[in-house]
C-alpha cells in the first residue's frame, strides 16, 4: 500500500477532482509491480597478499583512489604488489573493484570476504604465480570454483616465463572440475606496460577491457579483437600455430598497424554451450537478475496472478535483451521462451507447497536452440 499525501496547493487537475478547501489530502493507492532490472555485470575483486590492508577488502573507483590508498601509512606492499596491475586495469577501462587480502588470513576466508561484498561478478589474482605451480593450481580451483557457485568468473593467467607449451601443460595440471571449467578464462603471455621496466601480469588489463566492453556494448559482447592501451606488446611472441595447438588458453598478441590485441575469447570448458566467455557471462547475468526479481515472491501467493505478474517481468526483460542484440533469432520465438504455471511448470505438489517454478530459455548461440534455466522460488502457499 503507497500513501501520498497532497499540498492543497497541488496540481490543479487534482484540486478540481477532489479538493473542496484548504488542508492537507491523502490519497492511497495500490500497485503491484514486478521488473527485472539488470545488474552490474563487471566489479573486480582483486585477491592476494597485500599487507595493510583491510581483512574485509576495500573498495577503488579509480586510480586517484589507489594512489591515495597507496599512499597512507607503511603501505608500500601495495604499491608493490598492485600498482602495475592496477594501472593496466583502469587504463583499460574498469571501474570500481575491490582489493581483498589474504595477509594474516587463508585463502578461504579472504572469498568469504569477497562473497560479502555482495556485487562482485570477476576474480583476478594478480601472484597467482608467486609461489609454486602446486600453490597456483591450488589457487585456481578455489577462484574458480568460487567463480563457478556465484555466477561470476575467474580471470586467471600462466606463469611469466611459460613457452605456450609449458602454459597450456601447467593449465591442463590444475585439473579443473568440469563443472567450474565454464567459469575460468586463461590468458597468455604477460605483458611489457609502457613506463615500467617489468613485465605485468595479463589479468588486470583484460579485467578493464571487459568492463569496457561491458559498458560500450554489453556483457553478450565478446571481450576480443580489443586493442590493450598502454601495453608495449606481449612479453612472448605467439603465432597463429601456437594458438590452434592450445585452444585452452586465450592469447595477447601483437598485429602490424593494429596494436597488441586479446586475441581469444575462452572458457576453460570444452562443451559446445559453455565453451565462449560472452555466453556464460550473459547466462550468468540473466540468472543472477532473474533471482534478485523473484525474491518479491517469497511474500505473494503462489496463484495465477502473481505467475502472470512474474510471467510478463521476465518476459519483459528478455525481450530487452533481444532488442539490444543480446540473443540469437528474427523472432521472439526464436529468441527465448518464458514459462511459469500450473501443469506447465508446477505440479498441484509444487503449488500446495509454496514453490513457484519458472523456466526460461534463451537463444545464445542458434536461433530456437535455447539453454534453458529453472528457477524455483519458495512463496506464501496458497
């Protein structure tokens, strides 16, 4: 129920409808509305071991932000550790992200601490690699499996004097579930940044370059073929043979009069629906999107009047996505689907005790070749 209360000196339609005398009018009206709103699709948080810093990670619009931050106190560990990083990430693009350390905490705790930050959708671990390939395998199954149970994805990368060879061995070493395989992307080589002596690792600027992307064209668009600024070049060389030979890594590569370049656009996944970033990102978005919206249902009655309520928000919703190109087909029938009822969706067992089920499906790769999503949402019974 909304209340508004209305000056006497109101808008004159209102006044000549309902305003007798001089006072103060309430008018009480009632609406139940449902919409999906889209979520932020790329907040990085940046994982390691950066003494000084806050347990619970601290946030950074911008690089005047980390300088300031950097700055403060007997912080020089930052510096260090984030400042080439960093420069990579907001030259190319990204926006506000987190720095999470694990100084004086385990890995485990510093995620939890990543999962309460509530809005973060990207990991990147900037010293995947400063210990030993055993402790960066160790490391790539906990990001990415954290990845994997919060829609979100693992930006990861080889070591710094890896062949492609070695890179793709010590890939494949992880030993990644195929069910968090999806949720990984891998980049090769590091990189030579304009101004700095040492070599950078790739994830930084690729985690700019998706926000970037996120921002112009939007999450279904693949982050590839997009020129790195600031970037000198890859610190190895890659040719078109090493990249067929090692499809589970994605390469920065350098092309005559177009500039060092993300050349790949992988999952660590080697399934046809999973296999490309831009279609488990969107999957991800929809689903995480989808799910903010259907917690209003936890309070309504699980009858036709709130299925079609839902029905026609998420139906609304994707057609959005539809028009803005995000979905394969010259149809809405080609596009997607939406379903929700009873005998359609939900058994009278399903309804008596209080769970509303939606499916939608969406056309990613094929026209009328949809994934398909279920959602299930625990409401008032009826």
């Amino acid at each position: 129920m909304i209340a508004r209360v209305v000056h006497a000196k109101a808008k004159e339609s209102f006044m000549a409808a309902s305003v007798t005398h001089p006072g103060v009018y309430v008018e009480e009206t009632f609406s139940l509305r449902l919409t999906v709103s889209s979520g932020q699709t790329a907040v990085t948080a940046f994982i390691g071991d950066f003494a000084g810093l806050p347990t619970g990670g601290v946030r950074v619009n911008d690089w005047l932000d980390f300088t300031k931050l950097a700055d403060q106190g007997a912080k020089g560990e930052v510096r260090q550790a984030l400042e080439p990083v960093l420069k990579g990430y907001f030259r190319n693009g990204g926006g506000h992200c987190y720095l999470v350390s694990t100084a004086g905490s385990t890995l485990g705790e510093a995620l939890e601490a990543v999962t309460a930050l509530g809005d973060v959708t990207i990991l990147v671990a900037p010293g995947l690699w400063s210990q030993a390939a055993k402790s960066a395998g160790e490391w790539a199954r906990a990001l990415t499996g954290w990845a994997a149970d919060n829609k979100a994805m693992a930006i990861l990368h080889t070591d710094r004097d890896h062949t492609p060879d070695q890179a793709s061995t010590a890939v494949d070493a992880w030993d990644l579930d195929e069910r968090v395989r999806p949720f990984a992307a891998v980049y090769y080589p590091w990189l030579q940044q304009t101004a700095d002596t040492e070599p950078v690792v790739p994830s930084g600027a690729v985690a700019g370059a998706w926000t970037a992307v996120d921002r112009d064209r939007g999450v279904w668009k693949a982050p590839a073929n997009i020129v790195l600024r600031g970037i000198t070049g890859p610190l190895h060389t890659a040719t078109d043979t090493d990249q067929g030979a090692h499809l589970n890594l994605n390469f920065i590569r350098t092309f005559p009069s177009a500039g060092t370049l993300i050349w790949g656009a992988r999952t660590r996944s080697e399934t046809d629906e999973w296999r490309y970033i831009p279609i488990r990102r969107l999957v991800s978005v929809v689903e995480r999107d989808i799910q903010a919206a259907l917690r209003f249902a936890a309070f309504e009655p699980n009858t036709a009047p709130t299925w079609e309520l839902v029905r026609a928000a998420v139906d609304n919703y994707l057609h959005g996505l539809w028009r803005q190109g995000a979905l394969q087909g010259n149809t809405l029938q080609e596009a997607y689907f939406v379903q929700v009822g009873k005998d359609i969706t939900m058994t009278e067992n399903d309804i008596a005790a209080g769970r509303l089920i939606l499916k939608a499906g969406l056309a990613t790769m094929r026209p009328g070749e949809f994934i398909t999503l279920q959602f299930t949402q625990e409401t008032a019974q009826a």
